[in-house]
C-alpha cells in the first residue's frame, strides 16, 4: 500500500511539474522588439574615408535583418560592394538585461570575426567593438539615427587606436527596400 501510494505521489508531482513548465515557457525579453526597426531588406550607398584601409571611395551594399529562434535573438547579413571588391558579413545579437544592451558576435567572408555592442538611444543605435585592421587594433564606434517612420538610417563610423582620439571612417545612407515578413 505505502509503495502504490509512493508511486502515485511520484506520479502526480511529476505531471504537475510538467504542466508548470508547459505554462511558463520562457518568453524573449521585450527590449528586442527594439532591434525590429532593423529587420527588413534595406540597400546602403557610403563613402570610406580611408581611416582604415587608407584607400577612401565610394561602397553600397545590401542589407537584411530579422528576429529568429521564436524572437530570443536579431540576426542581420549584408553584402558590400567597394570597387571590385566585396564583403559579406553575419551577426547575431541578444539581449543583455544586466548591461542594458545588445551584444552581437560578426562573421565575415574573409574569415575575420568580432564581438562587441549595440546601444539604443531613442532613435540613435550606436555600435561598439574592437577590430583588427593592418596588424593593429583599433576601436570602433558607428552611430546611427534613424527617421521615426524607420525607413532609413544616416550613419558613421569612427576608428580610434586609443579610445580617446577618433577620426571618420565611412558615413553611410541606409534604405528599407522591403519590411520585415510577418511572423509566422
């Protein structure tokens, strides 16, 4: 008899656990619903202004944002075209609730990686990471605004090899060419 009632104890608190984890799923922090002015397919024309590569000229690209993994993360690819050359990239950003802020790793098609962080201010986005160009590290800050119907962005990025001094790499121009599919 104890042993029956052991056995349907068990039970019971097993199927209890189990309807609390079925109504508790985790949801995605409501701060990423800030990255959705982001996703979408957006084209961008700019100029570099040779800070890195000591080459300045005029590049556009292709630009394509949205939400995946049942909205936890941000996931943007882009295709750059300078010249002859081109670029593709990946990052994917999460939510940081302690540090208040997105942290993103990138992938690039000439093997290179880095993380760092975007920051939203209102309607200013402001990208923070490390990057190495030439055998040096430098630091580099893009700051974004966008326009309150989010169709396009006016960028720039500073470079700085000391945190203190920053000179311009590249301004840009960004337009939504195509918004965000519905989720599904």
């Amino acid at each position: 008899m104890k042993h029956t009632v052991s056995v349907i104890s068990l039970a019971a608190l097993a199927l209890a656990v189990s309807l609390q984890a079925q109504t508790t799923a985790p949801k995605p922090d409501p701060e990423l619903q800030k990255l959705q002015i982001l996703a979408g397919q957006w084209s961008y024309e700019g100029t570099d202004k040779g800070a890195l590569s000591g080459h300045p000229g005029k590049f556009t690209g292709e630009y394509t944002g949205r939400m995946i993994l049942g909205g936890f993360f941000f996931q943007d690819e882009s295709v750059e075209k300078a010249g002859a050359a081109e670029m593709k990239s990946l990052d994917i950003y999460r939510y940081d609730p302690v540090n208040k802020n997105f942290p993103f790793n990138q992938y690039l098609s000439d093997g290179n990686a880095s993380s760092g962080t975007l920051t939203v201010r209102g309607n200013t986005l402001i990208w923070e990471s490390p990057v190495v160009a030439g055998g040096e590290k430098y630091l580099v800050r893009d700051t974004f605004l966008y326009d309150p119907r989010s169709m396009s962005f006016q960028g720039k990025a500073e470079v700085s090899a000391d945190g203190k001094t920053w000179r311009l790499w590249y301004e840009a121009k960004y337009t939504k060419v195509k918004p965000a599919p519905p989720k599904k």
